[in-house]
C-alpha cells in the first residue's frame, strides 16, 4: 500500500513536471487521461490494472469518518422533513463550455440524479425549483413531492439569458418557505454560475434576513469562490463548495441527499398527523385529485377522505392530510441511527488475529480476504460483532444497506432492545 | 511556544511557527551577537514582525546585563499600530510566563496631529498649522507673558505636564497612540511632550523613518539614543529614495514670493523688537559672538528644528560674523531670494553642481559658502529671538534656508538642476530649481555609524546585493527568506501576447500601438468574466493610465468591463482616491464585483492591502520604469555609475521591478489567502528582468507560465481558481511542514537547521 501511495505521488510529480501548456485541446483527453499510466506490472511480467480500491476506499473512509465525527459524541438530531428549493442560475455564465457541453446541460443533468436521489434519502421531504435568468428570479416548480414534474419543469427551461442576481433568488425563495409549516426543515441549494450578482438592494441585509427564519443557504459554485457566496452559508450554516469538474460537482451535489443536522435551537419535538393510504384497487376508476384526469387502478386513496392521490409522499389536495408509505419512514430511519464506522485492520495484525479466529473470507460477500501474493489484503471490522468484511461490502453496508450483516444475525431476537439503545 | 535558539531563550505568543520565520530568528540573533547590519528579505504574509519583535526582546531578556534598545521604523501611521498592537500581544506573553520583571515600556511616536489631545489645536486642518497652534500655546515665551495677561490661552495639558516636571512618567508597558492619547487625557499631560520625554527611557520605540534619516527631525528627537539600539527598518524596500528625499529640496516661483513676504515680516519685527526691547537682540548677537551655543537656545525649553545638514558635517564653529547681527542676516537673505529669482528666470534647462553653484552665488550675490552652511541655523536662532510662534507661515523662508545650508555644506552627491517648465507640459511656464540629493547613503550613514545593529527587512528586497551598494555598508548577513507554502497559492504569469499572437509592451514605441490597446483591453475583459469579486490594475503612470482608459472607452472595451465588474480609478487626489476604494471594498463585499485601475509608485501602490477577495487577481500593464528622460533621474544615474560603478540599465531594471513586485505583493497578504499575478509585458519573460523579481514569486513562477498568450492564461487562471476554491488544509500534509510545534523545533535543534521539510 505504502509502495502504492508513493507511486502516487510520483505521478503527480510527473504531472506537475508536464508542461501541460503546450499542447492542443485534442490531445488535452490523453493527457487527462493518461491510460497507459493505469497498467502496472505484475511480479511474471504481465500488464495489470493498477488495483486502486484500496485509494478509493481511504477516501471513502475519509469521507464517512467526517460524517460520524459529529455524531459520534452526542446523537445528534437530524431534520428529516425538509422544505428544499434548489436554486438554479441559469445567468450568461451557465452557457460557458468549459463543462461539456455547457454548463446548464451539466447542471440540469446532475440535479435530475439530485433530485431522484433526495427522494430516495429523504421520503418525507418536498422540493421546489427556482431559477435566476436576467436579473429574476422565477419559480419553475412549487414544492412538491414529484421528482417527475421537478423534472419535467427543469428540462423545459434551459436557455441562459442575462446578469444573475443573488438577492433576488433568496428574497423569492424565503418568501415562499415562511408558509411551510414549522417541524420542516427550510433549506435553499444554489447552484450559481455566474461570479457577480447584481442586486436591487442590499443583499447583506437579506442574508440577515434568511438567518432570521432559519432558513439555511448552501451554495455550489461552478466556476470560482466568491466572497459573498462565502459569507452567505457561514451566516446560514450551510455548505460552501467550489467544483473543479463534472464529477466533482456531481459529489457535490449529492452531499446534499442524507439530511443536515437540525439546527439546535429550532429542533423541537412535534408530532405530526400522516396518512398512510392504500394502494387503489387494480381495475377500479377513479379521477384522481391531482392531475383531474380519470384513472384505471394505479394510485392511491387517502384514508380521511378517499381521494385518489398518483404519487406518495405527498400532501392530499382535497384534506391536506401528509400522505407517506410505511416503507417511506423506514427508510428515513436510518439517518437517526446510523452503522457506526468500521474499523480498520491492520496490515500485520490480520496476519494473525483474522485468520486464526475467523478464517479468510468477508462475513458479507464470502470472498477471500487474501490478496495477491498470499498476503491478507485489506479489510476492516465491525466494532460490535467482531465480524470482518472486505471493502467493497463496508461500503455496500455503508452506503446502501444501513444495516450489519453481522450484527443482524447476532442479535437478531433482540433487536427490539438494540433500536432502544 | 518558547523555545532555545543557541543561548537565547525566545518567547514567541503562538503554539506554532512557520520554518521561515524561525530561520529569520536564527539570521537575526546571529547579527545580534556579532553586533552588525543586516539585510533580510520575507515575504509579506509570513509573520515578519512578531518574529523580529519577539525574537529581539527575548534577546534582551537574555543578556540582562547589557539591555539592548529597540528602534522600530515604519512608514506609516498604520502600521505602527500595527506593530505596537502585535508587541502587545508578545508583552503580555512575557509577562506571563517571566512575571513582572519582563515588563518594558513601548511606545509610538508620532507627530502632534496625532497625538494631541487638545480639542482647540486639532482644529487646525494640517500637520504644520497643528504645530504652530501648538507652539502658540506652549512657547516659553508665551506662557511667560500669560502670567501678566490672563487673556493669553495657555494648554492645560502642557501646563499639567510641565508642572508635573519629573514625576512625569509613562508606567511601563505597551502603548499604541491611542494609549497615549487616552493616558495623557486621563492624567492631563500632554502625550505628545510626554511621548517626547519619555523616547530616553523606552525599551522599544516605534516610530516613521523620517525621525531617524531626516536630518532635520533627527537631531532632536533620535539624539539621546544609546549606542546599544537594535535599529529596524520596516517595509524597507524604498529606503534609499526616502534618504533622497530627506536631502533634496525643490524652490518654485511660489516659494520666492513666500520668502520674500516672510523676510518683510521678520524685518518688521525686527524693528519692532529694536523699538521695545533691544537688549534681547543684543543678547543674541553677543552670544554668537562668543559661540557658546551654536543655535541661540534662549530658554531652554523650546526645541526647535536642528540643522538640516548633518551633526558631523557642521565643525564646531562659530557664526561667521556677517550674518550675526539681525539686519545683516536679512540683508544676506534677500541678496539670495534675487539671486535664485534670477537664475529661476531662465530659458533653457540648467544642471550644475554645488561647487559651481556655490562659486557663482559668491561672485554674483557676494555670499559665500560658509555663510551659506550657517543660514538654517541662523533663521531658527533669529525666529526664536523675535519670539515667532506661526512657524507655519514660515515654511517658505525655512525651505531657502534650507536649501542655503545643504548647498553650502556638500560638494558632492548632489546636483542643482533647474528646469523653466514640466517636460511633459512645455507650453506652461513652471520654472522649478531642484536640489537633489543622488546619494541614499549620505542620510543613512550617521544610522549606520551611531547604532550598534541596523536590520533592513522588507518583503521585496531583490537583488539584495544591490542595497549594500547603495547604501554603502557592510552587512554581517543579507539573506532572501522563501515562503513555505501549504498550496500554491500564488500563481505568477507573463504574459507576452495578446488572443492574436500579437506582442504587448508598454515600450516607448509600442505603447501607443492600437493593437497593443486592444489586446491589454482584451486580456481584462477576458479576465473579470473568470475572476471573482476584486481585480486591481497597475499602469505605469498617470498618463498612460488616462491614455488607455480613453481609447478603451471609445472602442468600447470599457462597456464590456462594466457588464461583469464595476470600475474605480486612482487619481492624485487622495480624497478621491480614498472615496473611490472604499467603493471598490464594498462592491467586492456585496459580490459585485470591482476592478480598480491604480499607478505603479502611486499611494495606493505602496500602501493600500488588496488581500483576500478585494485582490484575486493583479495585473501589472508594462514594466514601471521611471521616466527616463527626467533630469534628476539622469543626474543620478550618472552618479551612481561613478560613484558606485551601478551600471544606468541595471539599476533602473531593478527599481522597476521592485515596483512591479511591490503591485503584484499587494494580493497576498497571508498563507491561507490566494492571488494570481500577471505580468503583461514581453519584456518580463527577459531572464535580465524577471531574475530580478524577488525570490519567493519566482519560485511560483513556473517554466510553462512565462510566455503566455491570452487565452492561456486564461485557462490557467480557470483552473487556478477552482482549485484554490477547495477547503484550506492549514497544517499541511505530504512532507511539506509549514507549521511547526515546540516538538519539531526541539527535534530540529538536534539536528540542525538544514534537514528542515520544506
């Protein structure tokens, strides 16, 4: 690993070395690129792929340790019914190219997943759509539970038209989050282009403003820091962020899928009156509430007052009771208790402890945990069942499953004492 | 921390030090204790003053027996308060950790406009009428009449301070201007005399360059201090021209007027004074008569501006006898006002040396040389005779006077020129005669000799073996420090031709080229679509400045600028240029974005910060040469080449280019700030040029950025930003150490400086 590393950074050297400057935009892809510089050789001669999991997943590690290290004193609330308007500047600056194709297309692309993603995380939550073109700011689509119309919307709209303003966006934006009710979580996420904003009035004290309804700004910027940017999240509490590429940004964004933390002062304890509503019988008619178009099964009936409602989670037309699925909660549940990080084992130490009491496989995928070589490769264990698993699986448990294999076949006649923990 | 360097303990107010700076440490104690000069160069940014403060007071500490005073020069107001501020920081960590017996007395000196406290004297709009007024009310003579005629408005501060007389003490500690305003008002004594009486007793002393290199100043002020004085020059970079401008003297038509009105006032009170009281100007002559004080010290009090000339040029000698008595001297004076109105009068631009001069005066006016040498002298005695408390009104008479005595005391390093009008406007008439003074190292050299260590420090000193040249000294260490950077966050370019392949310079005959113009113009308007909040522009003079900005506006350029950043520009007038920035830090603030336009060697160029988001980006039109066909700037050269064999082209090189780093050096002013610099001048990616750019920025500057064209470097600044724009590790990681802890400097001390990461 060590040897690998320096590998590593000898290749940055390189990089550095390389006079970038010189050459034309159709080799430029090269030597981004650099294929061949992801083929190693093996000890009998042959060409390999550089095995680069094990850098994926210290950076994987990395990020899940940041994650836990502020829940890892107190158990840390979490805002799980959030009020997100994405605000998207669709400025001059979004037609620029240096993204490829342009910047909106990039744009528009990564907030689809976005979006598609926050309602996978956060079942119970509710998105709007705003975007700034020629100095306003206009709303492209209410909050609303839909990715499908957020969408729809989206896609329809993308030219880029004129300055950008900053002010603008917040002031719509907050006018249209003071109506959300107050369990919910208010937060704007701006996407912003362009690197001035021309504001009709004082834009300081409009931050002041949003500080004031608790209304937290995050900001991902396209091209370059911007001061005010800056002084806008460090005022709300949000995310600054900058991207360098399109992948960036698109990790960018989806950092901002699992919930934030609950701002202490306003997380209080509230009980809210939902509906879970059944699945319309198949073949039976019905005009639903929401697009007043008449249906054959498919969608769903509100358990107050029966009227058949598309998509779940949602908020009934007719009596405005909170519809969700029970799946749609339990999915949610994860981010309050979350797996805590695996342990990392150590090159030598697995030499002897893992193979003596457990054998050489992951408890996950049942794959040997020996590498090349016949030495143990890298691997990691959970804290409380002791079982080891291979990276690919911490990950998979991490980041998709929310739940320990091992833990779960231990401990499960007493799980109901393990959520109380 | 505290750490051991050698055998001094030093006491630094941080948990953590940057390799640079205790390599500085390292350089300065070694001057220390081998009790020479030194020339160091750091990067700004880098903490150089908490390193020298702390590092020469810990000296201090650590030899107890020989307590070292500490003399600290700055430029301006600003940073002296700066500075006092950062001593406080340090005292208060001595104290700490030694207890009381590291306490010091630290103060700022300042001039009575920033220091008085009395509400009717501040009225007054400048520093020289703050003065008069002052004098008017604490003269010897004045509070001597007021005991017989209560009307006479008297300062109470100054009367509290005096009748205090020797319990008038500061307690030790540090204080800023502000402190010694506050104590002097709580106390009422006046700060200002208190400040002045208090310099003899001070362990540190802050204060402007001028109370030690002017001549004039020094003698009163800097006179009591020990031989054992650390003597530092801050921010040092322009010293050799601030020790010019301290010997040189310029007299306009205005000046004569002036001092021929100021010369019928004196004579009228000469006569008046003869009518009342005539036995005081008896007095006066008997004693220079008998030469017992060379400046007619009548009571004692009232000090008064000394000789410009230096102490060791004017011998012991007496006031040669024609100018002794009243009349007589003004006799002499206006035989000199006629003589300089004549040669004013003149058609053709004129250069001659003193000696000439001198020997012309002499066979013209009928004044000699020694008599010159004694004007300065004699004109302070005579006003403190006639008991002349407006010496505001005076300033006219004083500058010939002035002039008189540099004229008569020095035969070489200067020269007179005269000139019947501005080179650059021939058709109005504005005959000025200058004496100029071409040698930096006639002001410094008493410095020098008098102090046991003079350390010169700036964040731009390259070449740094040219200021011992000019100087004339020996330093014990000259050293170049480099910045260790957790990131690269400067980011240098040349770039040498526009989106056309086209070359750009501002080179005589280029400059004027309109595809020059087009593709400076180009460059920015490409620029402020890519670089957030601030961008500041540095031309090479006024002139071009308002040439470019007015082609640029008729094709249209300037439109396209205003579309992405707003548009601030320097002028000569302050207020307007302080108007002006502060609207520029306030679009930047709101995310407006701003670009200010501003002149190499200009005020905002040598004393305004563009740090953080009001400076991203810095872009330095044309390489700042000064103007070559000035006179003054020909005579020195000539100097310097026979003097101290400076070839003309190396040393303008290097004063340009020092400007130049000096505008580029505004951008950053800490680690964790980032800025680009572009340099758009063919003549830059010259290796005689740019080797001359202090080391720090070079060593950013990489191969692949010195001939750039427009569109590279704008794909280079794109990347440049984003990348700068991701979260900021302070501590630094892969072996490049930029912060280090008390361990690492214990380790360190093992094993010796060189093995440190960088």
């Amino acid at each position: 690993m060590s040897n690998q590393r320096k590998r590593l950074t000898g290749e940055r050297e390189d990089e550095d070395d390389e006079d970038a400057e010189g050459i034309g935009e159709w080799e430029r892809a090269y030597v981004d690129d650099r294929s061949w510089e992801e083929l190693q050789e093996d000890e009998s001669g042959l060409l390999r792929p550089i095995d680069n999991s094990a850098i994926y997943h210290a950076q994987y590690r990395r990020r899940l340790r940041m994650l836990s290290a502020a829940a890892a004193g107190t158990r840390i609330q979490k805002g799980l019914i959030r009020y997100l308007y994405i605000v998207i500047d669709f400025s001059r600056a979004a037609a620029e190219m240096d993204f490829r194709p342009s910047r909106i297309a990039v744009m528009a692309k990564h907030i689809e997943a976005f979006i598609r993603e926050f309602f996978d995380q956060n079942p119970l939550s509710q998105i709007g759509l705003v975007s700034i073109k020629n100095g306003v700011a206009h709303t492209l689509t209410d909050l609303g539970g839909s990715p499908e119309t957020h969408i729809k919307a989206l896609m329809g709209k993308l030219e880029a038209l004129g300055d950008s303003s900053l002010q603008n966006a917040l002031e719509l934006v907050n006018e249209h989050l003071s109506q959300v009710p107050s369990y919910g979580h208010r937060e704007v996420l701006i996407l912003y282009s362009a690197l001035c904003t021309c504001d009709p009035g004082d834009i300081m004290e409009t931050i002041q403003k949003c500080k004031k309804s608790k209304l937290r700004c995050s900001v991902i910027g396209l091209s370059a820091e911007m001061f005010i940017c800056k002084h806008l999240c460090q005022e709300t509490g949000g995310l600054y962020s900058v991207a360098v590429d399109e992948v960036h940004l698109k990790d960018l964004l989806l950092e901002h899928a699992p919930p934030p933390p609950a701002i202490a002062e306003f997380a209080i304890a509230n009980l809210i009156k939902m509906g879970f509503p059944q699945r319309a019988a198949e073949g039976s008619m019905a005009i639903c509430s929401c697009h007043k178009e008449v249906k054959i099964g498919a969608g769903y009936m509100c358990p107050r007052c029966k009227a058949r409602v598309c998509d779940l989670p949602t908020e009934c037309t007719i009596c405005g009771l909170t519809l969700v699925s029970s799946p749609h909660l339990a999915r949610s549940y994860h981010h309050l208790f979350p797996i805590a990080p695996f342990d990392e084992v150590p090159a030598f130490s697995s030499l002897n402890d893992s193979r003596r009491t457990l054998g050489k496989s992951c408890f996950g995928c049942q794959q040997s945990l020996i590498g090349t070589g016949n030495k143990p490769g890298p691997c990691v264990t959970c804290r409380k069942c002791k079982h080891y698993f291979c990276l690919d699986c911490d990950i998979y448990i991490h980041e998709s499953l929310h739940n320990c294999p091992g833990c779960e076949s231990i401990h499960r006649p007493k799980s109901v004492s393990l959520m109380e923990e | 921390m505290i750490f051991k360097i050698e055998d001094v303990t030093v006491y630094f107010p941080y948990d953590n030090i940057y390799p640079e700076q205790y390599e500085y440490m390292v350089e300065l104690k070694r001057t220390l204790d081998a009790k020479g000069h030194c020339l160091l160069e750091m990067p700004t940014g880098t903490g150089k003053t908490i390193a020298l403060l702390s590092l020469i007071t810990s000296y201090r500490l650590s030899r107890p027996d020989s307590p070292i005073k500490l003399v600290y020069c700055t430029r301006t107001v600003h940073e002296m308060e700066k500075t006092l501020a950062e001593l406080k920081v340090l005292h208060d960590y001595q104290v700490l950790h030694l207890g009381t017996q590291a306490k010091i007395l630290a103060i700022g000196l300042s001039s009575r406009k920033n220091l008085c406290v009395n509400t009717k004297v501040l009225a007054a709009e400048n520093r020289d009428s703050v003065d008069a007024a002052c004098r008017k009310r604490t003269a010897s003579w004045v509070r001597a009449l007021s005991t017989e005629n209560p009307n006479i408005e008297l300062c109470d501060y100054f009367e509290n301070y005096e009748k205090a007389a020797e319990n008038a003490l500061l307690p030790p500690g540090v204080y800023t201007l502000e402190d010694l305003r506050a104590f002097g008002k709580n106390r009422g004594w006046c700060p200002y005399f208190l400040a002045r009486h208090m310099v003899q007793f001070a362990n540190v002393i802050v204060y402007s360059y001028q109370y030690l290199l002017d001549p004039k100043v020094a003698g009163i002020i800097s006179k009591e201090l020990q031989k054992e004085s650390v003597v530092v020059f801050d921010e040092a970079h322009n010293i050799d021209n601030v020790c010019i401008e301290a010997l040189s003297v310029s007299v306009r038509r205005v000046t004569l007027e002036g001092a021929n009105r100021n010369l019928n006032k004196i004579r009228e009170e000469i006569d008046r004074s003869k009518a009342t009281d005539a036995g005081r100007l008896r007095a006066e002559y008997n004693r220079l008569v008998e030469g017992l004080a060379l400046r007619g010290d009548l009571s004692g009090g009232d000090q008064w501006l000394a000789n410009p000339a230096l102490p060791h040029d004017i011998l012991k000698e007496a006031v040669p006898g024609n100018i002794r008595r009243a009349e007589h001297f003004v006799h002499v004076l206006r035989r000199l006002l006629q003589y300089l109105g004549v040669r004013l009068d003149t058609e053709n631009v004129e250069k001659e040396s003193p000696v000439s001069f001198v020997s012309s005066l002499n066979s013209q006016a009928g004044i000699e040389q020694k008599t010159l040498k004694f004007c300065y002298d004699r004109l302070q005695s005579l006003m403190l005779t006639l008991e002349i408390t407006d010496t505001d009104e005076f300033l006219p008479i004083q500058t010939v006077c002035d002039f008189a005595t540099l004229v008569g005391t020095y035969a070489r390093g200067f020269s007179i020129i005269i000139e019947p009008y501005d080179e650059r406007m021939p058709h109005i008439p504005d005959p000025i005669l200058q004496l100029s003074c071409h040698d930096a190292s006639l002001a410094i050299k008493p410095v020098f000799d008098r102090f046991q260590s003079v350390v010169i420090t700036s964040g731009t000193l390259s070449p740094i073996d040219l200021y011992p040249r000019l100087l004339s000294f020996t330093p014990v260490v000259s050293r170049s420090f480099k910045m260790s950077m957790t990131r690269d966050c400067i980011c240098p370019m040349v770039l040498t031709r526009g989106s056309d392949q086209l070359p750009v310079s501002t080179k005589f005959d280029m400059r004027s080229d309109p595809g020059v113009v087009r593709n400076y113009g180009k460059l920015l308007v490409e620029m402020v679509s890519i670089v957030p909040d601030g961008v500041v522009c540095f031309f090479v003079s006024y002139s071009y400045m308002d040439g470019i900005i007015a082609t640029w506006n008729e094709t249209g350029i300037l439109k396209e600028i205003m579309q992405q950043k707003l548009v601030f520009i320097e002028t000569q007038d302050v207020v307007e240029t302080t108007l002006a920035l502060d609207n520029y830090r306030r679009a930047c603030d709101c995310g407006r974005g701003a670009v200010f336009f501003s002149v190499a060697r200009g005020k905002v160029a040598e004393g305004i910060d563009f740090d953080r988001h009001y400076g991203r980006l810095v872009v330095m039109y044309g390489v700042p040469f000064q103007y070559t066909l000035s006179k003054i700037l020909l005579a020195r050269l000539e100097y310097l080449r026979d003097t101290f064999q400076i070839k003309e082209g190396d040393f303008l090189t290097f004063d340009a280019l020092r400007q130049a780093a000096q505008c580029v050096g505004r951008v950053i002013r800490s680690k964790a700030d980032y800025g680009m610099m572009i340099f758009a001048d063919k003549r830059y990616s010259r290796h005689d040029k740019r080797s001359k750019l202090p080391g720090w920025i070079l060593s950013h500057l990489r191969d692949a950025h010195l001939n750039l064209s427009t569109d590279m470097a704008i794909h280079i600044a794109r990347e440049f930003l984003r990348k700068m724009a991701q979260p900021y590790d302070k501590t630094g990681t892969m072996g490049r150490k930029t912060l280090l802890t008390q361990e690492d400097l214990e380790k360190m001390a093992e094993t010796g400086v060189q093995d440190m990461a960088y």
